[in-house]
C-alpha cells in the first residue's frame, strides 16, 4: 500500500536566503489576496465563482506585465497560494451545508498571517544535510530527511519563532502490515490529570506545558505591551515570546508523539471514545486545561499510526458511559462527579481508579463487538451496535489529508 508521510527539518539559511524566504512568502500571500479579491469581484458582476484553474489562468495572463517581481521567485509560490483560495472557498460552502460557522475567507496581513510558501513536484532535490530550493541554490538542513527509498512529493517552508522549516512529504511503499496475535486489544482513556491510560494500566503523564510554563508566559507577555509599537525593542520582546510559545508546542507534541507511538505499536485492536471537544471546551474551567492536553491531536495520531501498524480502531459512541460503569460488575453509577478520581461501586464495592476503570470499559467493549462477529461478518445478537463504531481504513482520495503524519 502507499502511504504519505511529512518529515520537519529545521533550516540554517544564510542572510540572502532569508531574503529569498521572506519573498516567497510575501508573494504566497499577494497572489492568495488577489485571488480573494478577483473572485469578489467576479461573483458580484457575474454571479459566478472561480476555479482554482481559472484563476491560476488569470495571474499567469498578467503577472509578467503587472507584477514582474513575482517572477523572482519558484512559480510554486504563487500558484499553489491560488488553490489554497479555491479549497478555502469550497470548505466555506461545505460548512453552510453542513450548518456549522460561515468561516468566509479573509485577507492575509503581514505580520498576521502565517509565513510559509510551497514547494511542488519535481522542483524538491536533496543531497546528504541539504536541500536545493528553485531559483536559489542549496540550504543547509539540520538533519537528513528521515525516510528512505521513498518519493519526494512536495515540501513546505515556514517561518516559527524566527526559525526555517522545511516539511517534506513522501510517498512510501510499504506491505500490508498486521499486528501479532500476541498484541492485546487496549482501550485508551483520554483526559487531563493524565494524557492517556490504557486498560493494561499504563499511564501516560501529561506535561501541562502551558501550565508549567504560564509565569513566564505572562512576563512575556507584558514585557511585548510595555515596548512602544514599530519599535526594534518591541520585536525583539516578541522574538522572545514566540520562541517560548514554540517551546511549549514542542513540550506538547513530544508528549502525544511518544504516547500515541507507544499504544499503536503494542495494540492489535485499539479502542477510543468519540469526544465532543467543541462542546467539552464550552465549560469555562477546563477550557484551558482541555486545551493544553491536546485531546484532539492525539485522537488524529492514533488513527493515522494504527493505519501505518496495521491496527484496528474502534470509536466507542460519544454517550458511551465509560467512566461511570462498573468494569467489575457492569452497575452505572449516575452520581459520580468530575472530582471523583476513585470509582467505588455500590453494587459490588469495587474500587478502582476511574480511569483505569473508564479504559477497561472501553476495551470490553471493544472485545463484545469482535466477539458478535462471527465468520460471515454478521454481528450478533447479544451485542449494541450503536455503542461502537469500526473506524474506515485511509484512503488516499477520500482522506488525503488525514493520512500524512508528521514525524
């Protein structure tokens, strides 16, 4: 099978090829204004909207003429911002039918905008630590991309906290892999107090990187208010700021990569629930700590390691009473609160650690839905179906995005 993985590599540019990478990205984010702009305009005159294809038939008409400059720099810069408008302007509509927030595009500001152009097919050349950028010669990397006897399918340079990135994706050719028989089914209980526990017992401790490191945050923070607006003190204050917010991302990320790598390489089957995170983030006194764990992103690692592992992912249903139930017995217990770390059961007196108790509860589940298929892939009777749900497995076309992991 094909798969798509992204490998983040850190860049060591020199002065003129920071110059080249401030450009590129100031030419990304003019051609995506001038797209916006176009389709506006062209809606309120014609009633219609632009493709992605006659807009890029548009820019190229002219671009020679009115903006010359964006010559200086790889064609890809310019072109794939112009898609993005297009895929930007297709998620807005899907949103209305779908009945969740407008989210229309909007312009892109210097200075607000996220810095970062694209690198296409064909146009990305490696060699050893380096890496050849079209139009300006070979920037030196940090590493050697991590992937072997693999395609080269894009690449992605961005600005964070001052520093160069690069994102390369590759697309690998791997066997149809499958989990030994040896491998336990694992139900994974997600939360606050701890990042993850596993029906086996394992806990995985969350960092709380924003919490951990808030003071200085804080100090930071007024450190950037107290300095007078367009002065070098004041971007040297956010210089500072942004790299302590990077830090914090990567305390977070190291914490979930390592979690999720761990569960899904030691699982045959593994067993989630199905969150509300929007709605979960509503309360006012978790919001921030929900926030910090990252619920979410490790939910998406989870899934898209198991496809690389040849694991099974089972979503339990979003009311699933997993925290409540008995794992001894099966009695739901309806007055437990959020304060109650330790689960005593009133039918039989068990005691247990709630989320031990929550993560066996998931991984019963998951061993009654395997067990209710018998070998002509029919459920039986005895199970809910509505209480789990078998995830799809990737596809390329249909979950392009989801797919590609980075690593």
């Amino acid at each position: 099978m094909k798969i798509h993985k992204s490998h983040k590599i850190r860049l060591y540019p020199n002065d003129v090829q920071k110059t080249y990478f401030k450009k590129a990205c100031g030419v990304s984010r003019f051609a995506y204004n001038w797209a916006l702009s176009r389709s506006i305009e062209t809606y309120e005159k014609e009633g219609k909207s632009l493709s992605g294809y006659d807009l890029s038939k548009r820019f190229n008409a002219i671009k020679h003429v009115e903006y010359p400059w964006v010559t200086e720099i790889t064609k890809w810069a310019s072109q794939k911002a112009l898609y993005n408008l297009h895929a930007a302007y297709k998620n807005f509509f899907k949103n209305i039918k779908q009945g969740k927030k407008l989210g229309y595009p909007k312009f892109k500001k210097k200075n607000f905008s996220k810095e970062s152009f694209y690198l296409g097919l064909n146009c990305v050349k490696l060699k050893d630590n380096r890496i050849k950028i079209p139009k300006l010669g070979w920037v030196k990397m940090a590493q050697r991309l991590r992937f072997t006897q693999c395609k080269i399918m894009s690449a992605t340079i961005s600005c964070t906290a001052g520093m160069w990135f690069v994102s390369i994706t590759v697309e690998q050719h791997v066997p149809n892999v499958k989990p030994a028989s040896s491998f336990p089914i694992v139900g994974v209980d997600v939360g606050i107090k701890s990042l993850a526990v596993t029906s086996d017992g394992k806990v995985y401790n969350n960092p709380k990187a924003l919490l951990r490191n808030e003071r200085k945050l804080k100090r930071l923070q007024r450190l950037v208010s107290r300095k007078q607006k367009g002065s070098s003190s004041r971007k040297k204050a956010v210089s500072k700021l942004s790299k302590h917010h990077y830090k914090i991302s990567c305390i977070r990320k190291d914490s979930i990569h390592k979690a999720t790598t761990a569960i899904t390489k030691s699982s045959s089957v593994i067993v989630i629930e199905d969150l509300s995170l929007r709605s979960m983030l509503k309360n006012r006194k978790l919001s921030r700590l929900l926030s910090d764990a990252s619920l979410s992103e490790f939910h998406r690692q989870i899934v898209y390691k198991s496809y690389w592992n040849g694991v099974e992912v089972i979503k339990a249903d979003r009311y699933f009473p997993s925290s409540k139930t008995c794992s001894v017995c099966g009695n739901i217990k309806n007055d437990l609160i959020l304060s109650d770390r330790i689960y005593i059961c009133n039918h039989c007196g068990a005691v247990i650690d709630r989320d031990i108790n929550a993560a066996i509860n998931l991984k019963q589940l998951a061993v009654r839905y395997t067990e209710s298929i018998n070998a002509c892939g029919e459920r039986g009777s005895g199970f809910n179906c509505s209480n789990a749900t078998k995830t799809k497995p990737f596809s390329l076309k249909q979950e392009k995005g989801n797919c590609v992991g980075a690593v």
